[in-house]
C-alpha cells in the first residue's frame, strides 16, 4: 500500500488519476478540507458526516444517475463515527459496498485516525482505495507555510520573528489561518511585520503542559526547570513562556489588590 502525500496532491490536483475510493487519514484536518474544496472545484460534491448519516443515505447518492452521466461524487466526513453506528451485518454490506463503486463515481472516506487499523473495513480499503496520509507538517515545513503565506499578502518578516511567529502557532494550520491574518490585517500599512506586531495581535496557542508548568512554577517546585527546558525543547519559545509567566504574575497581583479593597476579584 503505496500511500499518497496530501500535500504533493492539493499542489498538482487531478482527481481522475485518483482511484472510484479514496480513504485520508491523519490528524492534520485543514488540509483535509484544503483537498476537499479542490475537489468541489471540479465537480458537484455531496457531503455526509459520520455522526449524522448511515449506510442506507451513502447508498442512495450513489444508486441516483448523475447530470450528463458525470458520476456522483461523495466526501464522507468522520468516517470513525460512521462506522461505530453500523452492526455486524452493515459492516459487511459497506465492504460489499465500496467493492463496487467504480469511475465515474468517487467515495472519499475522511478519517481522524493517525494510524489505520487491520481490521475490516480498513483492510479491504486498503486493498482497493488510494490512501492518502494528512500528518502535521514538520516545524520547517510550518515556518515555510508562514512565511508564503506572510509573502503572498506583500509584507516581509526576517527569520527570528517567523520562529517566534511560529513558536505561538504550535504548528496548528487551522489557528495559524486565523491568527496570521489577523496579523496581516493590523500590519495593512506596514511593510515589514516585526515581533511587536506579533506579540500584540497574536493569541498563543496554548496546550496543558504550559499551564502544569505554570502550577509547578508557582508553587517554586524544582521540577519546573526540567518543565521548561522540554518546554523549550518542543517548539515554545523562550518568550513566550516569559510572557505567560508575567501575564500570570499580573494577574495575580490584581487579583491581591482587588482582594485587598474589599471587592469582587
């Protein structure tokens, strides 16, 4: 099972040398809708989710004949949930089902899963479908994608504050979207973004580690330390855990001024 690169596919989009059944996996979900609105540039596209449809609505978009016998083109969103809902016996059908899906008619099937299991139905379409994988980018790959995008809207920004741009983002493509342009927006009538601008504009993208840092740096446990360099080591820059650390400092001594006027923190 050769897999395919979502990546190599959204930049040189063809779906018809994709194979009637397509299954993309990974835990990147931006590229996941990048490829799907490809698709919907180039034909009339039916979209199911998981948690909502069963089998019976799958295969009545496919039991209908297309416009101009064009085929009928399908993207099945959260495809875990969609097969948590079907018995033994639709499992089977779904099988039976895919086997037979053939051009011109296409079935994407969109999974959150990071790794795909043995079982079935995933071992038959292995056997018959295109997989595509749709992993996080890696820490360059993100700051590349920054700096095109930064690039494209006509503003510069020099290499330390990417990195530091990229280091409040935590390589999320969904958060980096907004975030970034409400970058470009404050920065209309600049033409270079510096780090001023980010630190005011930019919300960080914060994950539980920094907030048990946060607790043990407070509570003056030495663990901390070992916190901070793996911290560190794992994409938050130095700053910004700086700028956390006094945001939080700041709170603290409002909450101790409220407290001791008498009034409501």
């Amino acid at each position: 099972m050769a897999e395919k690169s979502i990546i190599q596919l959204i930049k040189n989009f063809d779906p018809k040398q994709l194979k009637p059944v397509v299954l993309i996996y990974g835990s990147e979900d931006f590229l996941k809708k990048q490829f799907v609105d490809r698709l919907k540039e180039k034909s009339k596209v039916h979209i199911l989710w998981g948690d909502e449809a069963g089998f019976v609505n799958l295969k009545d978009i496919f039991s209908s004949s297309a416009l101009f016998s064009k085929g009928n083109t399908a993207v099945l969103f959260d495809f875990d949930a969609f097969l948590t809902k079907l018995n033994k016996d639709e499992l089977k059908k779904l099988t039976e089902f895919l086997k037979k899906i053939t051009k011109p008619d296409r079935l994407i099937l969109v999974s959150k899963k990071e790794k795909l299991p043995a079982k079935e139905p995933f071992k038959t379409i292995k056997d018959l479908a295109d997989i595509i994988v749709s992993n996080r980018l890696t820490p360059k790959a993100f700051m590349v994608s920054l700096k095109n995008k930064i690039e494209k809207n006509g503003k510069k920004i020099d290499e330390q504050t990417l990195k530091y741009l990229s280091s409040k983002l935590k390589n999320d493509l969904w958060y980096a979207k907004q975030e970034v342009e409400k970058l470009l927006i404050y920065a209309s009538d600049k033409e270079i973004i510096t780090k001023e601008d980010v630190d005011l504009v930019v919300t960080p993208k914060i994950d539980e580690n920094i907030f048990l840092f946060l607790d043990r740096f407070f509570e003056k446990n030495p663990q901390a330390l070992k916190m901070l360099k793996d911290l560190i080591d794992t994409s938050h820059h130095p700053f910004e855990v700086q700028s956390l650390i006094l945001n939080q400092i700041n709170r603290l001594l409002i909450f101790k001024t409220l407290t001791q006027k008498g009034s409501p923190p």
